[in-house]
C-alpha cells in the first residue's frame, strides 16, 4: 500500500511539473492595443466611457468605414478620439454629413486640418514673448473655468491638461470650458447640425476618467440623446471596406431578394412536395418492350400488316368469349346476333366487319419476303384505319 502511494504522489508532482514548465516556456502574453481603442480595457483604453454611453443611448456601435459611407440620416453622432491620417477628403465628407442634420465630437490635442478651428501653441507663443508668464510644461492640474454654453452645471472644475494647444477666441462657435491658458472646447453650428472640439483626448481613458473633476467635464456633452452613435475606429487603423451587398443601392438590393425568394418559390411550387419519389419501372424494365417494338419494327419492314390484323382480331375473339361466352371460332353472324342484345345497330355493324376475315395475298411460292411484302394487297391507310377501329372495339370490351 505504502509503495502504491508513493507512486500516486509522484505521478502527481510529475504532472503539476509538467503544466508549470508548459506554463513558463510558452506563457501567454496579454496583446498591448494601441490607445483610445473604444473596445479597450487597457489603462489608455476608452471602453470604460462607451460601456457606460451604451447604457444611456439607444444604440452605440463601432464605425470602420470610410467617412464617405456615413449613414444617409440625421440625429446621429460621431465621435473621434485622437484620431490619425484624416485627409482633406475625409473632412470635406464629414461636413457634408454633418450639415444633414447630425452631429461630429472630435476629442484631439492638435487637430490640424480642421479649418473651422483656431488653434494656437501657447508654449511656443510663450518662448516668443518674454513678457509671457506662460510655460511650457504639460501634464499639469489646471483651473477648468466651464462657459455658458457648457451643457453640465456651470462652476470652477480640475483637470488634468496635456496638451500646449488652445482654440482661439475668434468669436466663432461657443466656449464650452477653458483653463488661464486659453479654451480647451467649443462647439460651432455647421448646417442643421454641429460640431464639437475637445482637446484633451485624456480625459476619456480608462485610468484618467475618475481623476479629478474629467467625467464631470466630458460626460455632459453626450447628454442629448441621438439615434445613433458611432465611435470611429477607422482612423485607429481598423478600417475596413464595404461589403458586396454595400457597393449596390438598397432598392437593387431588395429587388434582387425578392426575385430570389420568388424562383425559389416558383421551384418549390414546380418540384414534388409530399411523398416518395418511385422510378418509373420502365426506366428499369425494358425487356418486354424493346421486344414488343422490335417485333414492330420487322413487321413494319416485311409488311405484315395482314398478320398484325390477324393477331388483333384473335385478341377481338378471346375478348368476345371471355365477356360474352362466344367461342373462338364462332361466326361473325353468331356475334352480331350476341351483340344486337347489348350494343346499339351501328356497333354491331362495326363488329361484324371487324370479323371478316383479313385476305391474304399470295406471295406466288417466293422465299424473299420483301418481295411477298410488296404483292400484299392491304394498303398503310387501310391498315391504320382498320386497326384504330379494332383498338377502339377492344378498348371498348374491356371496359366493359
């Protein structure tokens, strides 16, 4: 028992040892995202801001499109946090979508491009005059004077800056809030809808939103309520382009779907619904058949249309005795008589003469059977008039 033990612990030890050298050489290591990602959990992450916008707004989704393929609709906002590589295109389309009738919140240290805006570096003016107490440090704990436009509650908030950049007071748009060196936001009315500049893109990360007074600073600006909000993440390097159905108009799209849905109907309304599906036997029986239309087919070429007659006038006969109790070799007299008791005069007549017996022609003793085909008397009209007649008075016994 003791031995069984030892055993039991060391297979044990073995294996613990085993996972933890596994764990070691290949450990894996957490991938470190670029910053301001809207679905980051890291510290410079955003996610904390837009789970909690998601909880607020009716709809908050991620944008990965070119700007130029921006919904064709109003109440809606973008939001762009530090975004790279915006071209004059990009821009040129944004303003287009935002004079619709929806709105565009940039937060950026430096948005360069943005004609709209004014923006000066107040540590660089600073350097140029020596009068100026302005320094150049960043990263400091500022005085956050909010203006009367600012949708919160209006008062003397902290904030942490690190930017050097201030916006202007051109007398263009409104102040939103400001610290002694200048404004850190404003909005300007472009059209039917509005945009917003925010430069401290800080304050919306992860680790930063709590600190001092920034969620009080930058949640009211998302306090209207849109139809849908989009966090751009086309400008982070996660663009990606339009899907096949996106390339087309949407009344081609929705054609296209319903033509589709009506073949589809149009084959299951055509194609057999209910039941098994049985292989006709003569697609796999045909020996009765090909005999029968080869025997057809020599009767055809010798000319045998006597014979044939002949077999269907004995068929005729079996048929009259089988109903009727007649003999085979009865008279055409003897069943017109039988016939006069249950068919109309006209009937009997056609019977009776379907009864005359089929003259032969005599082939004159010769062995060569196309040659005794050609003396034959019963011409192709006569016979295929005489043998629908026997198939209409056979078909017609039968039922009978």
């Amino acid at each position: 028992m003791r031995r069984l033990n030892k055993l039991n612990v060391g297979l044990v030890l073995s294996i613990l040892l085993f996972l933890l050298l596994g764990y070691w050489i290949v450990k894996p290591k957490l991938v470190d995202q670029p910053p301001y990602l809207s679905f980051s959990a890291d510290a410079d992450g955003t996610r904390a801001w837009k789970e909690l916008l998601s909880s607020k707004q009716p709809s908050v989704k991620e944008w990965r499109l070119d700007w130029k393929n921006l919904p064709n609709e109003r109440s809606m906002l973008l939001v762009a946090i530090e975004p790279t590589a915006v071209t004059k295109a990009d821009r040129e389309q944004l303003l287009n979508w935002v004079r619709k009738g929806n709105d565009f919140i940039l937060f950026d240290r430096q948005p360069v491009g943005w004609t709209q805006w004014s923006i000066e570096d107040v540590a660089n003016a600073a350097k140029k005059d020596e009068v100026s107490t302005v320094d150049n440090r960043l990263n400091e704990i500022m005085t956050i004077t909010t203006g009367q436009e600012f949708p919160g509650t209006p008062g003397i908030l902290r904030g942490e800056v690190d930017t050097s950049f201030r916006l202007k007071s051109d007398g263009q748009g409104n102040g939103l809030f400001a610290d002694e060196r200048g404004i850190l936001a404003r909005r300007l009315e472009v059209g039917a809808g509005s945009i917003t500049v925010v430069l401290t893109p800080n304050w919306m990360q992860n680790e930063t939103i709590n600190k001092e007074s920034h969620f009080e600073l930058i949640w009211p600006l998302f306090a209207k309520s849109w139809g849908a909000v989009w966090v751009d993440e086309t400008h982070h390097g996660l663009g990606t382009k339009p899907g096949l159905l996106a390339i087309y108009p949407t009344w081609l799209v929705l054609a296209s779907v319903q033509l589709a849905l009506a073949l589809l109907l149009w084959l299951w309304l055509r194609g057999k619904r209910f039941g098994p599906v049985h292989t006709p036997r003569a697609w796999t029986v045909r020996r009765g058949d090909e005999t029968l239309q080869a025997l057809a087919a020599w009767y055809e070429r010798l000319g045998y249309r006597e014979e044939a007659l002949a077999h269907q006038q004995q068929l005729l006969r079996q048929l009259l005795a089988q109903r009727w109790g007649l003999s085979p070799n009865a008279s055409r007299e003897e069943a017109a008589q039988a016939a006069r008791g249950r068919w109309p005069e006209a009937q009997v007549a056609q019977l009776a003469r379907l009864l005359v017996d089929v003259p032969r022609a005599e082939d004159g003793g010769s062995d060569d059977a196309p040659r005794a085909a050609k003396q034959r008397g019963l011409s192709a009209k006569e016979f295929v008039e005489r043998t629908r007649e026997m198939g209409d008075m056979i078909a017609y016994l039968e039922k009978e």
